[in-house]
C-alpha cells in the first residue's frame, strides 16, 4: 500500500508465493513487490484488472483478517480473501486485500505537508476508525499504530493498514502472550507488562502525533497536553477510550489561541476535517497528482464555455436563450463525474451495497451514478427548454 512505484517487473522472475501456489498463479499477476520483507505483493486481478495487495504472514491471527473481511470498516482496507496455506515448507496465512493508493505519514511529514490543523483532523478520523475497530465484539486492538501505517488516500481520507500483529481483546489475561511491536510507538503492554487494550492503541495514536509535532515549529499547548496523557507508561493515566480522545482533541480547536482555535472539525463524524473538502488530485499534495488535476479541471471548463449546439437544433434566437444552460449543465455533468468516480466526500460510503466493497461493485457502481448524474442533467435541460422556448 501506499504510493505506487510504477514497476516495470520482471514477471519471467516470480516470487516463490506465485511458483508454489496453482491458485494465485492463477487469479493474479505479480506486479511488485512492496515492503521490505519480501512477502507483501501489489497485483492485478486476472479477471477484472484490479489492483490488490497479498500478504504472506507466518506470524498472524486469521481471525483478524476474517473479521475485517464479514465486517469492513471504513478507513481500513477492504480485506477479500483469506486462507491458509504454505510457503517453503511453512504454514502461512494469505491475505488479499485493497490495494490503497496514497501517500504515508511519514511521507507527509518529510514533505512538510503537515500542520497542526491538518494533524488533528487526521486523528480525529483515526478515532473513528478505532471506535469501529474497539466496538467490534470482541474489540479489535491494532497494536502497530505509526507514522507508516497511516495514510492519506487520494480520496483525501485517512486509512489504517498493516493488521499483522493486532488482536482481539480478550479481558481474561494477565498480559499478552505474543509481544510485538514497533520501537518508539508500542505500549508497554505489549512488551509484557499487561493486556493490550484500547488504551494500547491510544499510546500508538499518541507517540504517532508526538512524531509528527516534534518536527513541526510549535504546537499549541492543549495538542501537547493530549500527547503527553495519551503516552503515559501507565494505561491508567491515559484516556480511558477513543471518545474520550476525541473529546480532547475537538476541545483544543475550542480553547487555545493559536492557528488551530475554532478551526478543528466541530463533529467525530468529520470523514476529513477541513481538507476533506479539497477536490480529487489535491488531497495527497504529490506534484504529479495535482498537475493532473489541474489539467483535467481546465478542460472541464473549457469544455463547458465552448459547448456547442448542432445549429438545426434550434433558431439562432432559441440557441442564445438556451445555450447558457446546457453550458452550465455541461459543467455539473462533468464535475458531478469527477467528483463521484474519486469518490468524493465518501459519496458511495452511504450506499448499502458498497460496505462489502468489490471491484466489480465499485465499478457498477460509479457507472450507475455517472448515468445518474447524467439522467438529471438531462431532466435539468428538457425542463429549461420546456419553460424558456
């Protein structure tokens, strides 16, 4: 996951995943390799062309995995297949999952792409993506929160990746019995001082905005203030749940007098803050993506101002009464396609079908809207024509 290399691989050179495995050869295309383990992949789906990450994991709890795929949650990829299998003798858990395109905080942060305002708004969407996760029965605890696991997709949400050492909150143990973590951003639960639990997430949530705000200019004293209870040793000093943090970081919007106050989303349900609102090819601030952007927004335009009306349409007098009005709609049309194919807003997020999201559904489904968008154009036209002709 994460932003994509554009290999040009070597398919006559397959990873030992493609040469031991009748199925994947089968169903997918080796593409690349991602990581630096060597057992993460991006492929092509051979029956739809889809992109997709497989995952060879020796170390795992499957039902994670299973977990994610019966129940999606937004911010987390899209989980398709999950079976075991085996791998130079090992016994391996395969995972296929989404494949999201965007760019990692750790990214974001060397590009001093990140600000104050910019970093609470994307915890607060890691908040609501932990509040799905720990009101999941049980609780899933991710347990590898940083700056590498979390990323700005192009949609401009933020996403939560990499469930390879997260498990499911038991409440009836005395401490972990794997301990797993990364250096600098694990609890010191998960190194065998207790239980992981939502507090556990809260330390990674927290070490992860110290990382971001120790390479800012200044932070304002409540955002330091929230750090400094989130990453304290004791899980008790912390706050007790993800609400409870979502609370602080809306209250550093409210009270302090810096270039943050009254600027933090007023709402949990904020899919993205206030950069959420920017349009598709300028979430991710990489170069490439907003020079596209800016080419195809220039075209929509010209494309509008210069529509043109078959000339034995219409009298000329009928043209200059009408042709404002296509040229208008001519633009919605084109803007309202851009807008729901990159999927805006989240606009398929309230559509029921798309919470167990497949290439085959996403594809239905924004030609269905894009034909949506263009049938209401078309009502739009008929009935200006019908009252100004």
């Amino acid at each position: 996951m994460g932003d994509k290399k554009d290999p040009t691989p070597d398919n006559s050179i397959l990873p030992d995943l493609w040469e031991e495995n009748d199925y994947i050869a089968g169903t997918y295309i080796y593409r690349d390799t991602l990581g630096t383990n060597n057992l993460v992949y991006l492929a092509e789906n051979r029956i739809d062309g889809s992109e997709c990450v497989i995952k060879v994991l020796s170390h795992f709890d499957e039902s994670i995995y299973r977990t994610i795929k019966s129940h999606p949650v937004d911010g987390v990829p899209d989980v398709y297949e999950v079976d075991r299998g085996s791998l130079r003798n090992q016994d391996v858990l395969i995972v296929v999952e989404e494949y999201i395109r965007g760019v990692r905080l750790t990214e974001l942060v060397e590009q001093k792409a990140m600000d104050e305002e910019s970093l609470i708004a994307a915890l607060l969407e890691m908040t609501n993506i932990l509040d799905k996760l720990h009101g999941m029965h049980p609780p899933i605890i991710h347990r590898d929160i940083k700056p590498d696991n979390v990323l700005l997709a192009e949609n401009g949400n933020i996403c939560l990746v990499d469930f390879n050492i997260s498990r499911q909150f038991k409440g009836n143990v005395p401490r972990d019995t794997v301990i797993m973590g990364t250096e600098g951003f694990a609890s010191p639960e998960q190194f065998g001082f207790g239980e992981s639990d939502a507090r556990t997430d809260i330390y990674g949530l927290g070490a992860t905005a110290r990382y971001v705000a120790a390479r800012m200019d200044s932070v304002s004293e409540g955002l330091a203030s929230m750090i400094e209870r989130c990453v304290k040793l004791d899980p008790e000093g912390r706050y007790a749940n993800v609400k409870e943090l979502r609370s602080a970081l809306l209250g550093i919007g409210r009270s302090d007098d810096t270039k943050t106050a009254g600027k933090a989303p007023d709402s949990g349900e904020d899919k993205g803050g206030s950069e959420s609102f920017l349009p598709p090819g300028f979430r991710t601030g990489t170069p490439s993506h907003i020079i596209a952007a800016i080419v195809g927004y220039a075209l929509i335009i010209y494309l509008s101002v210069t529509y043109r009306i078959p000339e034995d349409s219409y009298t000329a007098e009928q043209t200059v009464k009408i042709l404002p009005v296509y040229r208008i709609v001519c633009f919605f049309i084109l803007i309202g396609w851009t807008l729901f194919t990159f999927n805006y807003r989240n606009a398929w997020g309230s559509l029921k079908w798309m919470k167990n999201r497949t290439p085959v559904k996403t594809i239905a489904t924004i030609l269905l809207g894009d034909f949506v968008i263009l049938f209401v154009g078309a009502v739009i036209i008929a009935t200006a024509t019908y009252i100004l002709l």
